[in-house]
C-alpha cells in the first residue's frame, strides 16, 4: 500500500495551517534550514514573508531553487515536503501581506498585534514577499497504513 498522498490530498494538506521548514542553498555549505510561515492555495503558488536583510532573505534572492516540509506533529504522520524555483521576490505589503500571513498563524486579533508590533520594517520596505512554483512534490500519509 503506497503512503502517498493524492495530488488533491497533498495540495489541501500544504494549504492547511502548518509551520513550514524551508531549505535555501548555500554556497560552501549546507542548505539554511529554518522554520518559517508560508501560505499556499490548490494549483498556486507558496509564498513566504520575510526581512530582505535576515540570512533567509540574503540567501533567498541568491537562490533560484527552494524546498519547503509541512509536517504534523501527532501520530498517525503526515508530511508533505515540496520543491521549485524561485519566480518572484518582491517587497512585501503590510495590508496585502503581511496582516493575511499574521492572521493565518494567529488569529485576528494576536495577528493585528503582532503586524502593528513589526509594521515599522514593512513599511520602509524591509521584507520580502518571495513566490516559488512547486514542481516536485513527496508525500506520506501513514493514516492510510491504518485506515480499514
């Protein structure tokens, strides 16, 4: 029996609320790897916030190629671990970015705290929006070893 999951059931499983961990390449060394917030819709494109001047920021306008794993946390497993290029790094928006990605991790009002606790950076154009295609796609459902 194959854990993998369906197209359908991998695209809705990234576009639910997950903490991501995103992989950027390094020169000389290993990938960064670190947790980030990300926002995906089915047949879209992810796309993460964060600083320009951060090391994720740095290395991500380096980069042509991204890798992102959403996991859960419980058991039965789950894990949907995607990959693709880079195709657009713009500056980020408070209104149309930033306040949607706060809210998606931290409900409205948390999440308004927190856009008008770190809106300063955002303003002056200190984050990024950067977009990634997802073209290879891993997936493991282990619900489906014990499904009947």
């Amino acid at each position: 029996m194959s854990l993998a999951m369906t197209k359908s059931e991998r695209e809705a499983f990234l576009a639910a609320l997950h903490v991501g961990v995103i992989s950027i390449s390094q020169s000389g060394r290993g990938p960064l790897t670190v947790p980030i917030w990300y926002a995906y819709q089915p047949g879209g494109e992810l796309w993460v916030l964060t600083d320009r001047d951060s090391r994720k920021g740095k290395q991500l306008k380096t980069g042509k190629r991204i890798s992102l794993c959403a996991q859960t946390e419980t058991a039965p497993y789950q894990y949907v671990s995607v990959e693709g290029p880079i195709v657009a790094i713009v500056p980020s928006d408070r209104e149309r970015d930033a306040r949607p990605m706060a809210h998606r991790y931290l409900g409205a009002a948390l999440g308004d705290r927190y856009v008008e606790a770190t809106s300063g950076d955002r303003e002056t154009g200190g984050s990024i929006v950067v977009r990634m295609r997802p073209e290879r796609w891993l997936s493991a459902d282990y619900k489906k070893q014990f499904s009947v």
